[in-house]
C-alpha cells in the first residue's frame, strides 16, 4: 500500500460526458502527478500540482482539467469524453516534487468510455 | 518521439537465474532515471534509482547499471524470484522540455519467472 488512494476504482461513462477523478496523496507529501496508461502506451505525464499550484503539464488534452485543493487532495477533470480517453489514470505523490524524488503511485482509475 | 525506450515487451526466465532489462533513451537532458514495478491491478511501485553521475546503485537483488555514453540503462535481479515477474517501467527525468519534474516512462518489460 503506497499511501496514496485514489477513487473510484472504476467508471464507465458514455461519449460526450464528464467525469472527475480524485486522489489523496501520501500523508505530507505536496506534490501530486497525474498519468494516463492506455492500451498502446506506456504512462503519460499529464499534469503537476505542488501545493495548490500547477508546477508542470505534459500531454494533457485542453477538455482536461486538474486542480489541487487546500487540504492537498486533486482532482482530475475529464470532459467531452470520447472513445479513446478510455484508459488507466494515475495518480501519485511525492514530498516536494523535486527531480529526483521517489514518486508513490496510488491503485488507480480505469476509465470505460461507451 | 519516444525518448526512453524498452525494446523488449517481454522477458521470461527461470528461478534462480539472472534477469536483465533493458532500457535506451534519446533525450541527453536526462539525468535521473528509475525502475518501477507494476502488478495487474496495482499501481507502480518504486524499485531503484540512479543519478547520471553514478554508473551503477545496488539494493539487495537489485543493481542498475547507468551507460551514459550509450544512454542505455539495465536492471539486473539476481536471483530471481516468482515473486518478481510483473511488468517492470524504465522511468527518466531532467531537464527536457522545460519540465524537470516529471517522469517519462517507457512502455514496460512484461517479466516473467518460471519455478
């Protein structure tokens, strides 16, 4: 167990729709990253939150948004979703969020999209 | 453009012998790399790291092995265990595209071994 959770589980939504995705990192940990894995991928960075603020942005759709919130939870913003968003999100954390530094990954979020 | 690299998706071995992994990258920028390891089901987990200004860091019946010349690393498990076939990840990071903090990874060696 890294510490890091992340709900739901699993989802299963239809074209067109939104969806949020919500991690809470390891307890004192500031940083959280998102990632997506889908079938023909390996991890894709999304986004970086360092507390509360957004420190780096990778491939990140403009119908995703992310926030981290005071207490240091995030939240992952799916919308207008389409096939090919189905996929594995990830969530992980990490102290400071500094290059380097061991990033913990929660369980993650399987995502359907119909 | 792929810039950390497993070329093999696979790699099958016996209990007790020697497991190595491989990973390439392309971007020079990079100057930390990891290994994760990830279960079905589960998320990856850490396993082992390396500056780029050490060539080798070991960790029990790990050990990575840092060729910055060839920018090539390669995780070996000696012995290896059941226990340890999972689709291990070839992470790197640095100083790429403006970005030092995040990870790239490569698209995973799937390990199995055999009792």
């Amino acid at each position: 167990d890294s510490g890091v959770t992340q709900t739901p589980k699993h989802l299963i939504t239809a074209t067109g729709q939104r969806v949020t995705l919500r991690c809470s990192p390891r307890s004192g940990d500031l940083s959280v990253y998102w990632y997506q894995q889908s079938l023909d991928q390996g991890l894709q960075f999304l986004i970086q939150y360092y507390n509360g603020e957004e420190r780096a942005k990778g491939n990140i759709l403009e119908r995703f948004s992310a926030q981290q919130f005071p207490d240091l939870h995030s939240e992952l913003n799916l919308s207008s979703l389409e096939l090919g968003d189905s996929a594995l999100y990830f969530c992980a954390s990490s102290g400071s969020g500094n290059i380097g530094e061991t990033q913990y990954f929660g369980p993650g979020t399987r995502l359907l999209v119909l | 453009d792929q810039q950390v690299k497993q070329n093999s998706p696979s790699l099958s071995v016996q209990e007790g012998r020697i497991s190595i992994l491989n990973c390439d990258y392309t971007n020079s920028m990079f100057d930390y790399f990891l290994w994760y390891k990830k279960y079905p089901a589960e998320g990856p987990t850490f396993l082992i790291s390396i500056s780029s200004i050490k060539d080798k860091n070991e960790d029990g019946r790990f050990t990575v092995f840092l060729n910055k010349s060839a920018k090539h690393l390669s995780l070996h498990i000696v012995p290896s265990q059941p226990g340890d076939s999972a689709v291990y990840f070839c992470a790197a990071s640095g100083a790429s595209g403006g970005s030092n903090y995040k990870l790239t990874f490569g698209k995973g060696t799937l390990l199995t071994v055999n009792p």
